[in-house]
C-alpha cells in the first residue's frame, strides 16, 4: 500500500534554519490528521547540514509521509514572477495539507498562457498561486485571503504577529490594490516577489 507523502520547505541563512517551530507545528498537524498519531518525532535543530550549504541562502527540503523519506538542501534562487494569470480552479479542489502529490496545481499552472505564474480562483474567491500565499497592499495595509488552498507557515505567522489581515476577497477586489506579493516559507513580504495588480490577467 502507498501513503501519502508530504513536503516542508524551509529557508535557511548562512547555516541557519529559520521559523523551524512552525513547521515542526504544521508537520505534526499532518501526520495527527492524516495517521491519527505521530508515527515518529522529528527535530530540524537535529538536523546534520554539510558545510557547502551553510552559506548563503539555502532551501531545505524535508519529505515524509510515515518517516523522513528524503532531506534535500540546494542553493536557493526566487522565481522571476512578473505576471500572473487568474485561473478557476474547481470547487473540490483541496490542497490543505502540504502534499507531495502537485498533479492538480500543475495542470491549473498550464493554463498560465504567456504570464509567469496563475492566482487560482476557487468558487469566486481568491486563493494562492501555484507555489505561494499571496499579499496584497493597498498603501496602508496589507490583507491576504481568507481563503487560501493551504495556510502557509508565512502566512500563519504573519497573521499571528499582526502584520497582515485576512478577508474574503474576488478578482473584482483588485482594482482596490496597488501591488501583490507572493509570500511562502522561502519568500517574506520584504525579500518576497512584488508586482503591480495590473499584471494579474484574466
């Protein structure tokens, strides 16, 4: 039998590993939700990193699913993001877990066109792109949707330390923005992709 297997990016600087309790956080959410129990305890202060990655920034990459499958470390260079396409994504999607299994992100990605990225929409309210929770600020605050496919660890403690909100929000919303940024573990709001909402297609 196969189990599911599930993923944890994490950004690490010059050695460092960073915000490792809120993927230890979010790890153990998945294994108690979807294995009922926590079929092994796992520490990234634990985890040994070979000298060629301990500078610089640097993306490490946990994969577990039962166990630790698989740790990956590789130089970490963002994405070029300057245009995103609006795509519909059905109502039955799910991606509230961070699952290794991409085929239904990847299939709405195809439908990019000649932009860079999509922002899905699921059942008429903003979500996430392909690979990030996104940001949108309009001069004085920055909101996020309140509907995201997964709430990412950025995205949690952000909204923990107040710096962003949260509210439901449309395409039709857009206009009231001045630019979006796509935020995840490897991406914050300030070392993050920002471009202006006129480059969001439909």
């Amino acid at each position: 039998m196969t189990h599911p297997l599930f993923i944890e990016s994490l950004r690490m600087e010059e050695g460092h590993l960073l915000h490792t309790s809120w993927h230890e956080r979010r790890m153990n959410a998945t294994l108690l939700t979807v294995f009922g129990r926590l079929p092994f305890d796992f520490r990234f202060a634990e985890l040994p990193i070979a000298e060629e990655f301990r500078h610089g920034v640097v993306k490490c990459r946990v994969v577990y699913g039962r166990r630790i499958e698989k740790v990956e470390f590789a130089p970490y260079t963002p994405k070029v993001i300057r245009s995103l396409r609006l795509v519909e994504a059905p109502d039955t999607l799910d991606y509230s877990l961070k699952s290794a299994d991409r085929q239904a992100l990847n299939a709405l990605r195809e439908q990019r066109g000649t932009c860079d990225d999509i922002l899905i929409v699921r059942g008429g309210l903003l979500t996430d792109t392909s690979y990030s929770n996104i940001v949108f600020d309009d001069g004085e605050r920055l909101v996020t949707p309140s509907t995201p496919l997964l709430d990412g660890t950025c995205r949690q403690r952000l909204l923990h330390e107040g710096r962003i909100t949260a509210r439901r929000l449309t395409p039709d919303d857009l206009p009231h923005f001045r630019r979006a940024i796509l935020i995840n573990a490897l991406l914050s709001p300030e070392a993050g992709i920002s471009l202006p909402v006129e480059c969001i297609c439909r």
